[in-house]
C-alpha cells in the first residue's frame, strides 16, 4: 500500500528593490512566505491604472490615506485592502485586517492575517501606510 504525502508548494518571487545578491550579484529572490508577504504590500501600495498591460492590479489605499483620519476612513481601508487581495492575490485567503490609526502622524498600522491556500498555518505581514505627496 502506497501512503500519499502532501508536498509543500514553493512560492517564488523577485525582490522589486533589484538590489543584488550580495553573494552572487544576481537579482535578490524572496521564496516562500517572504514572497507571498511582499505581493500583499504591493498589491495594497500599488494604485489602480498604476500597472501597465493590467490597469486593474492594485487597489485605491493612495487615495484613502488623504481623508480624514477617523473610524470611517480606517473601516474604508480594511475593506479596500479586502477586496483588492481577493481580486489580485489567488494564494492567500485573508482571515482578518486590522487597521488602526496613528492620530498624531496621520499614519495607519495595518495587520493582514492570512492562511496560503491549502495550508492550515495562519501567517501575518505588518506595515505602515503614510500619506505621502510626490
């Protein structure tokens, strides 16, 4: 009898920084649940129409972060955070996003908790989204 195991995918990525391998002067390569944490930032800092060839990768966070810093703005956040990983990102399946506000920065903390699809373990990427002006 032949007992069937599963076998653990490999999520593979490329750094978007480019920055070069120290060792080897390749292009820095993220794997595995670095990977799938970076798509999920980009994804949220990307804008809509920002991407060439796919205008609708991204979500519209840029825009959020310039109302004003209340309740109604953080609940906006989390829902576009939302449906923007559900549209883009096929891997994960979100199990919750908190995002709490920073009143005296205008910054907003945001906690996206995620499974991979397919996995039992439940994983979590932070970070800081700041109005900026370019």
């Amino acid at each position: 009898m032949v007992k069937l195991t599963k076998t653990n995918k490999k999520f593979i990525d490329i750094s978007l920084s480019f920055t070069p391998n120290p060792l080897n002067g390749d292009i820095t390569v993220l794997k595995d649940e670095r990977a799938i944490n970076n798509a999920l930032k980009n994804i949220v800092m990307t804008a809509i129409y920002e991407r060439p060839f796919d205008s609708m990768f991204g979500s519209t966070v840029s825009r959020l972060l310039f109302e004003p810093a209340d309740e109604m703005t953080t609940e906006d956040l989390k829902e576009e955070i939302e449906r923007a990983i559900k549209r883009n990102e096929p891997r994960v399946k979100t199990k919750n996003i908190e995002v709490k506000i920073n009143y005296d920065t205008g910054d907003y903390d945001v906690k996206i908790i995620y499974v991979i699809v397919g996995y039992d373990e439940v994983l979590n990427v932070n970070f800081i989204l700041t109005p900026t002006t370019t």
